[in-house]
C-alpha cells in the first residue's frame, strides 16, 4: 500500500515533537519476565480445570490431553498512548508509549500458542485474571515468520480508542536493539482499510499515523 504524501510529511516532522520509544521502560516499573511466568505457572492448572469438559476447542486446546503440554511462554507487556484525547493543537500534543502493569502469557502446546493468560498488577500484587483469548493466539501464531532468532515479539501496543492493537518487534541484530511496529488486523483495518497490511514501522511513524487518526474521531463522532 502506498502511503500518502500527506502522511509522509508528517511523518518528518514528526522528528521535532515525538518522544522516542527508547525511553519507555524508564517511564514504568520493570516485572521480571520470571515472576510473570510463575503466576501463570501457579494459577495454570485452576484455569484449566475450569474448561468444561467437551468445550476444549473453544479455550484453543484440541482435548484435554492438551493441558498436560503446556509450557509459559514468554509475557508480552500490554503498552498504550499516554493521552488518546483530542487537542485543538494535536500536533504538538505530547504523546508517548507507555507501559501497563498488564502482562498476557502466552499458553503453548508443541511450538504453537493454544490461549493467553492475562496477569495484572494490582495494588502491588501479581494475580492471573483472565484466560482464553483463542482468536488471538490465533493471530499470534499468524505473525511466526516475523519472530526468527534476532525477532521477537517483546510486547502488544493496545489503543483502545480505536479498538485495535500492535506487536512491537525487538530486533536483537541491529545496534541499539531496534523495536518495529507491526499492526495486527484490528490496526490494519482501523488504519488502512486492508487486512494484510503487515508492514511495520518505527515508534514515530506509528504515533503519527494514530495521532492523524484520532484527532478525527471527535469530528466523525459530531457528524453522526
């Protein structure tokens, strides 16, 4: 897909107002990837006892024999726009990436992401909340070629003000250790109008792109 000259010039001067995304785990506390998976690991055989039994395939297991296959995975932080509200001078609103104290856990079975178990922190304590989330492993599992030795899938972007998410790719072979932005289908959809859209982009492309978005939502909204 081609991207608008509109869109391109702003993702220049985009250079001049947006925060980089290299300083966003200064701006939260840092949760051992371990500790994430010990709550999971705790609280996994209560959540799969729960599964009615015939009722496997809906929480993404083929049987029960499943259940005795999983392994954690790796805890993808759920991260978000420190403001989704309009701004008379949207440009020059200071937007940022930052992190949540949310964490979904992915539940593999043989290399393949079978559910997701949701670990938050609340009032200072690590507790699983949730578990499920089939269509999203599912989507997860869709995004395998991005994640080789140097990519990974380190955390999910979530803008909630339009519905739809991100994976964020940390690409261990570059210096610096650069992350790439990748929209998953609510973000290729809500953004481009385009299911496959899969190209990835730098944290100031995307923060410009959903800044350009937002900022007409108040307006669609009035025109309803």
């Amino acid at each position: 897909m081609i991207i608008t000259s509109r869109l391109f010039w702003f993702f220049i001067i985009s250079l001049s107002f947006v925060n980089p995304f290299s300083t966003l785990l200064a701006q939260g506390t840092i949760v051992e990837d371990k500790t994430i998976r010990d709550i999971a690991r705790e609280e996994l055989l209560q959540f799969l006892n729960k599964v009615p039994v015939g009722q496997e395939m809906l929480y993404g297991f083929e049987n029960r024999d499943q259940f005795k296959s999983v392994t954690i995975g790796k805890p993808l932080q759920i991260l978000s726009l420190s403001t989704e509200t309009y701004s008379i001078d949207y440009a020059n609103t200071s937007m940022k990436i930052v992190p949540h104290d949310e964490w979904f856990v992915p539940l593999i079975v043989q290399n393949t992401m079978k559910a997701i178990m949701t670990v938050t922190k609340h009032e200072g304590r690590l507790q699983a909340v949730d578990f499920g989330a089939k269509d999203l492993a599912d989507e997860l599992n869709s995004f395998k070629e991005i994640t080789t030795k140097n990519n990974s899938i380190i955390s999910i972007l979530r803008v909630y003000r339009l519905q739809c998410d991100f994976l964020v790719i940390s690409n261990g072979s570059v210096s610096g250790d650069q992350k790439l932005i990748i929209p998953m289908k609510s973000a290729q959809i809500a953004l481009f109008n385009d299911a496959s859209y899969k190209s990835g982009f730098s944290e100031r492309e995307v923060i410009l792109l959903l800044q350009e978005k937002l900022k007409l939502l108040p307006n669609e909204e009035n025109n309803r």
